[in-house]
C-alpha cells in the first residue's frame, strides 16, 4: 500500500560493517537525520555501531565476528557465506515489519536485505556506494550485486560514475538515481588564516597547535586522508615527494579499516628504500579531519581504481585547502580542473609531483582555487539539502 504523504517514514538501515568507512560516515549522518524513527543494523561490531550509540540512534549489532565473504570473493566462498546469512536474514526480516522500508548500505546487506525484503514483503532500497567492475568486484560479486539491486524500489548511487557502473553491469536504469553524499557545514567553519605564503605560515604555526606537530612553519604540507588500502594509492604519493624538494612532506591519516597490513608494511618498505623517512607521517585512523586538514597546504587524493565518490576530495574543499584529485570516477563529478581544484593521471606520481609544486610555487593560485572549490562544495554538498533529497526520493519510491 502506498504511504500517505504526511506519513513519518520508518526505516530500517542495515550496513554489513563495523569500521567508519566513508559509506559508515555518510549512512551515520542520514541516521541521525531520521532520529528514532530508524534503526541501524551492522554486521560487525567496531567504532561504526559506537558512534551510532553516541548519537542516540538504535543499533543492532547482528553478527559477531563479521562476514568473511570478499569483494574479490568467488563461488566457494560464496557456499560458505550462505550458512552465515541464514540467521542474519531471518533477524532482518522480523525486524523489517516494523518498519516502512529496508534501506542496505552495502553489498552484503544488500544480499541480506534482498532476501529479507522478500519474506516480509517491505520495500527495499539500495545505497550504492561502489563502482560495480571488473576493477573492484569479481564476476560472481557484480553478478550477485546486480541481481539483488534489481529487485529493488530504488537505487541511490553516490556519483554518476557508480551509476553508470551498474547500468553497465546489468542494473536496471530506471531504479537509479543520483545523490552526492552530503556534508554538514558547520564542522568546517571558516577560517580566515590560510597558510600559503612562508609568512603567513609563521603565524598560523604559531596559532595552531597542530601544525608544529606536522611539520615545522617553513614545511609544505601534503595531507592524504584515506585508509591504507593499494588502489587508495598512498604508494603514489610517497613516489611523488622524491620529485619533489625537501620542504614539501607528507601526512598519511587513516589506518588500515580492513586488514591490509601487508600494504601498510611495503609503504614503510618504499620510504625506507627512497630515504624519505624524515618527510613523512602517518597518523593512523583519527576523528578530528577538519582540523588535521587545516592545517594541511594541500590535500592529495591518489586513488589508482575509479574513486566511486570521494568524500575527502569535498572535505578538503570545505576545510579551505587546495585539493589535487586522481581523474578518475567521482573525482570528475567534484572537482573542476584548475577550477575548484587539480585532476591528475592515476597513479602517474610525477604528474602529482607537478601538481604539488604548482601549488607550493603559486600560494596566490593555490589560495584562489581552494576558495572556489570551497564555494561550490558548499552549495552542492550541504547535508541539510542531500538529506531533504533522499527523504523525498524515498517517499516518491515508497
Ligand atoms: N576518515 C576519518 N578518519 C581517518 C581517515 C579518513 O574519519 O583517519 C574519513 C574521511 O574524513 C572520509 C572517510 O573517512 O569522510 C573516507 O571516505 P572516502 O569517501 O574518501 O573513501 P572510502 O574510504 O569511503 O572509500
Ligand atoms: C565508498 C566509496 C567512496 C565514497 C563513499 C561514500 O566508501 O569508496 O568513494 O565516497 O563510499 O559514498
């Protein structure tokens, strides 16, 4: 039966996660936005279902030890997978009849979802937050994603580049509609000092206390926001400090969300070889981006797979900083090249270099660009309005 316009919609999310990946920071904001009237579903515990907690937003935590199935995963691991979803299906489904619709957030909760869906008969949404290839899935996984999106009321895709994706896939076109993730803008509130000339950065220095701990006040900063994971590309930019000179170093922030510490291992590797050990940090997983992004010259994103979104490239444009971003998916959809920021070849680190002298050389361009890039993210990426849209688009699709 249709909802009554007026109708409070309840929803119940579900996310198979259990770390604060950037499809956990924009599920966590949209939560918050329905308050009581939704619940979350997890299927790990972790930092995910704590700050949902925090924000008093009901929280399930509906399997223990996760789900070991893998985006890369194939049929075997497939078989075994289903004697793990049995209960968490079951769960949902009982769960969903007090709720208008299931909303998933991810591949495996869309799997979970699906299923569910069909047993309580509640409407399904899916969030897409992924680009569906050959680059980040296996077959089995882009077939199995399809298969399950399709029966869906509604696909909300974060880029046109992941709705593309699925189209290509197989998705059903006529489900799909765009939404950029949204971002509340009070968090990054305005900051008029800016450190782009050598001696305005000795009077930030002296103002932030974060900055000293980053690097002294004649250093360049660089800032890469990401988790360690190969195709986030942290490799490129360690590739492109040695092209460029020693005042110009690095931040690494985030940690490796999903056991990728093999990677984390040849990164150490690779600044040990280049001797580059004195120009970089890393600072682990850490909460408080907006002021770490302050007090950044420049934020570097590198990604070598297309970028499905990009939260950081928008963060970054919001927190005031000049933002070089790997041309590629989302990426395109953000940033205007020499515009409201750079775009440069994935994983070309010399071309990276190029772009982090240009904005080491020219503070007054760099400043320029950031100021653009922070206009047009502020109109385009306001949470307030991207939570208003999917509410609608829900209620249209219900
Ligand atoms: N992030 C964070 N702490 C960290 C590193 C990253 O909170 O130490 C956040 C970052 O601010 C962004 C999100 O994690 O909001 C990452 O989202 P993005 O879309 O850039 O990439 P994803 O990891 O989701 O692919
Ligand atoms: C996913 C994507 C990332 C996107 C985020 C939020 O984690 O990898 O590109 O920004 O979801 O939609």
């Amino acid at each position: 039966m249709p909802l009554h316009p007026n109708h409070e919609m309840k929803i119940l999310f579900l996310d198979q996660s259990g770390q604060l990946g950037g499809a956990e920071l924009c599920l966590a904001d949209l939560a918050q936005y329905y308050g009581d009237r939704c619940r979350v579903c997890t299927f790990a515990p972790g930092p995910f279902p704590e700050k949902l907690r925090q924000r008093q937003i009901a929280v399930e935590v509906l399997a223990e030890q996760g789900l070991k199935f893998q985006k890369q995963s194939g049929a075997g691991q497939a078989v075994k997978a289903l004697k793990d979803l049995g209960p968490l299906i079951y769960r949902v489904s009982r769960l969903s009849r007090q709720y208008d619709c299931i909303y998933a957030n991810t591949q495996k909760a869309l799997v979970v979802g699906a299923i569910a869906s069909r047993l309580s008969r509640k409407p399904l949404i899916y969030h897409l937050h992924d680009i569906v290839s050959p680059e980040h899935f296996s077959n089995l996984n882009q077939r199995i994603i399809v298969t399950s999106a399709n029966q869906a009321a509604l696909v909300i895709a974060n880029s046109k580049a992941s709705q593309t994706a699925f189209i290509a896939a197989g998705g059903r076109a006529e489900l799909t509609h765009v939404v950029y993730n949204g971002f509340d803008l009070d968090k990054y509130p305005a900051n008029p000092q800016r450190r782009f000339s050598p001696e305005e950065i000795s009077e930030e220095a002296v103002s932030s206390p974060l900055r000293p701990n980053l690097g002294s006040a004649d250093q360049f900063v660089v800032g890469h926001f990401s988790r360690l994971s190969p195709w986030k590309g942290q490799h490129v930019l360690i590739d492109a400090l040695q092209h460029c000179p020693a005042p110009v170093t690095a931040i690494f922030v985030g940690g490796a969300l999903f056991g990728e510490n093999s990677y984390t291992q040849q990164l150490q590797q690779q600044i040990e070889t280049l001797k580059l050990g004195d120009r970089v940090k890393f600072l682990g997983f850490r909460s408080d981006i907006p002021a770490l992004m302050n007090a950044c010259d420049l934020i570097a994103h590198t990604s070598t797979a297309a970028e499905p979104f990009g939260r950081v490239i928008v963060e970054g444009m919001l927190c005031d900083r000049p933002v070089v971003a790997a041309a590629a998916g989302g990426a395109l959809e953000i940033i205007e090249h020499n515009q409201t920021g750079w775009l440069t070849h994935p994983g070309d680190p010399r071309k990276l270099a190029d772009a982090i002298m240009t904005a080491y050389r020219q503070p007054e361009l760099a400043a320029a660009i950031a100021q653009q890039g922070k206009a047009m993210a502020q109109q385009r990426f306001n949470l307030k309005d991207i939570n208003a849209q999917i509410d609608q688009m829900l209620k249209t699709a219900l």
